[in-house]
C-alpha cells in the first residue's frame, strides 16, 4: 500500500478513481428508480437477479485473482458465521431496504437517508459499547438532523417529500448499510480476507436466500433491451466496477481522503433525477442535503482527529 507519504499526484490518482467509483453508485441508484418504478419488475425477482448474477461475477474474478484462497474463508465456524452475518443483516438487507425505498419514494431521498450510515455506526457504538460521544459527533447529529428534516419535508413539517414508508425504509437502508461496513471487518482485518472475495461470497450468499424465496425463473419479467441493459448497469456499474475501483485507489491515497468523495453519489444521483426522471426539488431539499453531507464530513474528521491522537500517543 501507497497511502502514508504518497507523492501528490498518486494522491489525486487515487482521488479521482475513487470519485469515479462514488459516481457510479451514484449512476446505479438513478437506474435502480427507473427499474424499480418504470418497469413491471417483482421487487423479489430483481433482488433474486441482482445479488445472484453479481455473485457469481465476482466470485469469478476472485478465483482469477486469489486461486483456491477463495475458499479458505469456510474454513473454521467463526468466519462462516460472521459470512452469514454480513451476508443477510448487512448486504442482503441493505440491498432489500434500499430498493423498495426507491421504489416507494425516489432515489435522490434514498441515497441521503442511506448517507447516514456513518452516524448510526457511531449511534451503536456508543449505545453498546457506552463510548462517550465526542463534541464533533454531537454536532454532526444536530447538523445531520436538520438536513434530513428540511430535505425530507422541504421546510414545511405538515408535509413530507417522499411517502412515510419510504422514509422508513430508507432510514432502514441506513442501518443496513451500517452494518454491511461493521460485519466484514472481522473477516479482511482479523482473518486476511481479500475484500472482493467477502463481498463475493457475501453477495452470492444473499443471492441464493433471495432465490429460496423467488428463484430467478419462476414469473419472469418480459425480456427486453431496456431490461437488461438496466440489470447490467446495475450489476457491473453499480457493483463490481466501483468496488474494484475504490480498491485500486486505495494504492494512491488514504482512506479518509477516499472517503471524502463519497459525497459524490448523492449528488450524482440529484443531477440525474432532475435530468432524467423529472424530479423536482426545492431550494430547501438542496440544503437539507448538503448539511447531510457536511454533518457526514464534520463526522468522519472528528473520529480521524481522535484516532490519530490516540496512535501518536501509543
């Protein structure tokens, strides 16, 4: 790895792949409401294709890349369970809340509410491990509190922007989301795991629960063009192609540099809505969106600034 004392046009390499894989999420969830609300997709049925198809792909690449390491992740009990963990609760479960929250409201809310991921991590650390909760993260809720009120109500509070079950889908993607960081950290930190092969086995796994409930060929949808070149897009666009390319910028550039342009799916996801789905958004909705995004920001630094601190003093 190139991260600490990389020269600065490595940096800005590793920056701009990393903004690249942050915009293709962001392309994914604007196809993602185009299926989810302009196709006559079962919800089941496309999750079955999705997480399966994906799966296998990248377990694909994993056996290019890794050979028979692939599977030493079933080796003992310990990393199975914690497979199955992030497997179900954390990928499956985000992929689950998320979609039906763009299929219920619209993408552009969805992918602000599942922005605030990082904060329920913070949230579950310090009501299960009683941390204490520093100043930064104090004013990151009330920050993040404000945003998601004005962006979800645009300023008014006898209204929503979105319906209440997306709303509370979408606060669910953030959870999820949570846990799709927390679950496999065990498995790459502790047990040497290449990423892409947990996410592999992660999505295949999910791929397959999904299937149990609605195999891939039971009630298909028509198969067309429009279908799937957007199956596609979601698939290599939405999944491999950012993953892999978030991983390779990690060659270049920190991962706190990294993760400051993850505020680039949001926003891409504004730009197309209003581009290509017609969404109207008010000024109010902008700005709810944007302390969203601050309070992520204000978030991330402040734990950074307390990590560092703790490292030079040990």
């Amino acid at each position: 790895m190139k991260n600490v004392g990389a020269p600065t046009e490595n940096v800005m390499k590793g920056i701009f792949w990393a903004t690249v894989a942050s915009a293709m999420f962001g392309v994914s969830g604007t196809v993602l409401q185009f299926i989810s609300q302009g196709q006559s997709i079962p919800t089941s049925w496309f999750l079955s294709a999705r997480t399966m198809g994906a799966g296998v792909i990248l377990l694909l690449i994993s056996l290019v890349l890794y050979g028979k390491e692939t599977f030493t992740i079933f080796k003992s009990w310990r990393e199975v369970s914690w497979l199955l963990a992030y497997a179900l609760i954390g990928l499956g479960a985000n992929l689950l809340t998320f979609y039906i929250a763009v299929q219920s409201g619209n993408a552009a809310a969805a992918t602000i509410l599942q922005y605030l991921s990082p904060l329920f991590i913070v949230l579950g650390s310090l009501l299960f491990k009683h941390e204490r909760p520093l100043r930064s993260d104090l004013i990151a809720f009330a920050v993040a509190l404000v945003g998601v009120f004005l962006a979800i109500t645009r300023g008014d509070i006898t209204q929503l922007a979105i319906p209440v079950n997306s709303l509370l889908w979408g606060i669910g993607s953030g959870i999820t989301a949570a846990c799709y960081v927390v679950l496999p950290r065990p498995l790459v930190r502790d047990y040497g795991h290449a990423p892409i092969t947990v996410l592999g086995w992660g999505t295949f796994i999910a791929g397959i629960f999904f299937n149990l409930y609605h195999p891939v060929f039971l009630n298909m949808p028509p198969i067309t063009g429009t279908l799937i070149g957007s199956m596609a897009t979601v698939i290599i666009v939405g999944t491999i192609l950012p993953f892999s390319l978030i991983l390779y910028s990690t060659h270049f550039a920190p991962s706190d540099v990294i993760s400051i342009v993850d505020a680039t799916q949001p926003v891409v996801t504004f730009i197309l809505s209003i581009i290509f789905l017609s969404l109207k958004i008010t000024i109010a909705e902008v700005i709810g969106s944007v302390l969203v995004i601050v309070a992520i920001y204000l978030l991330q630094q402040g734990r950074r600034k307390i990590e560092t601190q703790f490292e030079r003093e040990n």
